[in-house]
C-alpha cells in the first residue's frame, strides 16, 4: 500500500503540471538510479536559497482567507490517518490547506513512514485564522505548515527538513530547535498550475532538416529528440500536454558560447546538463537550477547528426507570449537546438514515460491503420489535453477513496 501511495503521488505531479522529468542521455540513461543519499539540513538552513515569498520559492502573499472570504473554499481539509494534527484550537484549522499544501504533505507523510518506521508526521501549525503569525504569513492563506515528527525527536529534524524538500514543497525552513516550515506556491500561480512549457516561437527541427516554430507542430510530425542512449533521432511529436496561445509567461533564457543558442523554457521544465566534459555524466535539472559554466547538449546546427556540449555563460528572464508543453514518442525535444525533456517537476523519467505508455500505443495503433495523416487536421485547442486531464482526476479519486477516510 506504502509503495502504491507513493506512485499515485508521483503520478499525481507528473499530471497535474507538464508532465515529469527526465534522465539524461549517457550511460544508464532509460535505468533505475540508486536512491540517492540525503544530506539533513542544518538548522537555519532553507531551500532554495531564497526569501520565502519570491519568484523561485513560494511566490508573493496574496492575502488572508477568512471562513467568510470567497477564497475559503479553496481551502480543502487532511484527514490522512497518517499524519497527527496537533490542532489545539480544537477547530479542525491545521487540517485546511490549499490542494498543492495536502498533495505535498501527504508525499511527506509516506517518505517519513518509510524513514522511520512507527513514526508519524506530526503538524503543528498549518491554517492560521487567528493572527498568531506575522504580517503576510503563508499560513493566513493555507499555504504553510510547521511540521515535527510524532516522537519529537529533535535529531530526526534535520532530515525530515531534507524529506520536505524531496517530497516537493517549494520552500523549506529548518527555522528552529522545536519544528519545521514548509510552504508551496499558490494554486494559481504559473509554476503550481504548468510546470513546463515553450514559448510557442521557439523553434523545431523536421525531418527534413528545416524547422518551423513549436506552436505550429501537429500529428504526423516528426521532430529532431534524443533516444536513451544519446544519439539524436527523429521522433513522432504525440501532443501538446498543455498550450495557451494567449498567456504572457516569464521563461529562463540559458544562452550558450559557440555553438551559440538561446533556450528558453519554464523555470521547472527539465534541460540536460553536463559537467566537467564528461559525456557520462549527463543528468536533467530544472532550468533554475542550472548554473553558469555548466553545459548543454546542442546541435551544431539544424543538419548535424550528433550532440555536441556548450557552455552556458548567460541565464535571464524574458516574457513571451503563449506556453506550450510537447511530447514526442521519446520524452525528449531539441527546442532551438538545445535537447531538453518534455517532462517537468517531477524527477523521474521512468514514471513519466510509463504514465503515457497508452498515448504512444495509440500513436502506433494510428500509424498502423493510416490515420495519422487524417487527425493530423484536427487542432487541439487550449488547455490541458483530456488525457492528463483524466488521469489526474482518476489518480485523485484513487488515492482519496482507498487512502484517506476522514476520521470522527
């Protein structure tokens, strides 16, 4: 049950935003990594490495949610039976949290049953209607809990702060000797709501070596990706897991020496980086992650037939307008010449891939009768395609029906 918890949670990530992530091509790209080993942080120590209430953590305050208020039935109650409330104002308003909150927390409540045997999670602040916080606290808007474990071993803080990280919050804080602050981003917030996009100007390369901007990629395109060994193909572009042709979006630029490129891309889409020059060492990180001097896997140019690495030595934000989310047959993309994953979020390509196991087989079903060509006229329109769309909503009902009963 443990471990089934655990893939719907991934699950749920890939789908709620633009997908997952992705491995990078090189050696044992496509196989299961080791578990990586977790470093506890240190007290005072947050991640990212950045205020709270900014861009590249939980985002701007948006102001207090009263019972009274429009906004209170965004707020949705956590009666997991796995997690203890210490709720001592006997309201029930630690369990209130924004979905993103409850998502986040329920991951943390498996990571730390899997940690620590016969221990629990343990909240002790999370919707605060009282005032009992400071000025433009997250825990006025459901978007904050300060979590411990249930046998208050304080030793055990370091690393729950390291499992709060992993399990997706988007800012945590080992803020003192007595407990943990963790909070997310706003349900309507970019990066909460579409994790990873393309601005639709960006660029594609065609089979036949010329290239045409994303927005305009329909079925029956076959586009420049990279397989799981790192050798550049041509891959079936399957869909668009999200496109909004009229939003105006902040993107990351990553701009290399020669081969100069400029890729531009949401701040928790996956990119490809290496380091050192070793070929071996290729890994997917979210494009805020990656760091001047590191290098990208880029094509010489549009006719080139092998990847090449490039230095980055520039990294900005630019807005654009219209955010588009493809995916090919092989979970990878070269967009401006730049390879990146069609994935985001999540950091596990294996997950993502398996997720669209079915889109691919009806690719192939489609190829087989002939009728890519004739769906190839039909345009998808704005918004989160069906198919992510209702595995979300059945991986929700799951995991709520099987899982988490509320308790009396």
């Amino acid at each position: 049950m443990v471990l089934m918890r655990v893939m719907l949670s991934l699950s749920l990530c890939v789908l709620l935003t633009s997908g997952g992530s992705g491995c990078g091509p090189g050696r044992g790209y496509g196989k299961r990594r080791h578990p990586k080993k977790l470093t506890p942080l240190a007290l005072k120590q947050f991640i990212p490495n950045v205020a709270e209430k900014t861009l590249g953590a939980s985002g701007k305050y948006d102001g207090k949610i009263s019972r009274n208020s429009d906004r209170f039935k965004d707020l949705t109650p956590n009666y997991n039976p796995d997690i203890i409330f210490k709720d001592e104002e006997n309201t029930n308003a630690d369990r209130l949290m924004t979905q993103r909150c409850k998502d986040k927390l329920n991951s943390l409540a498996i990571s730390v049953m899997n940690q620590w045997p016969g221990v629990k999670l343990r909240v002790t602040e999370g919707w605060d209607e009282d005032g009992h916080h400071s000025e433009e606290s997250l825990h006025y808007e459901g978007r904050a809990v300060d979590i411990t474990t249930s046998d208050r071993d304080k030793s055990k803080y370091g690393m729950l702060s390291r499992l709060a990280v992993e399990a997706g919050f988007d800012w945590v804080y080992y803020e003192s000797k007595a407990h943990i602050h963790c909070s997310v981003k706003a349900e309507n917030s970019v990066a909460a709501k579409s994790g990873g996009c393309f601005p639709g100007s960006s660029t594609v390369t065609l089979a036949d070596g010329t290239t045409k901007p994303l927005k305009e990629l329909q079925l029956g395109d076959k586009v420049l990706a990279a397989d799981q060994k790192g050798n550049l193909v041509l891959s079936d572009f399957l869909m668009f897991m999200d496109q909004d042709q009229q939003v105006v979006r902040e993107f990351h630029v990553l701009e290399t020496e020669e081969p100069r490129c400029r890729l531009k891309l949401t701040p928790a889409h996956l990119v490809f980086v290496q380091n050192n020059n070793d070929s071996s060492d290729n890994r997917a990180v979210f494009a805020s992650n990656v760091k001047l001097g590191q290098q990208l896997l880029v094509v010489q140019n549009h006719w080139s037939d092998q990847l090449i690495s490039a230095r980055v030595i520039r990294i900005h934000v630019e807005r654009y307008i219209g955010s588009y989310a493809p995916v090919t047959s092989h979970g990878t993309i070269v967009v401006d010449r730049v390879l990146a994953s069609c994935y985001a979020v999540v950091e596990d390509h294996d997950l993502a891939h398996w997720v669209f196991v079915p889109v691919r087989l009806w690719r192939s079903f489609l190829s087989l009768v002939g009728m890519v060509k004739e769906l190839s006229s039909v345009h998808q329109r704005d918004g989160v395609h069906w198919y992510p769309e209702l595995l979300y909503h059945v991986g929700r009902w799951v995991l709520d029906s099987s899982s988490f009963h509320p308790q009396s």
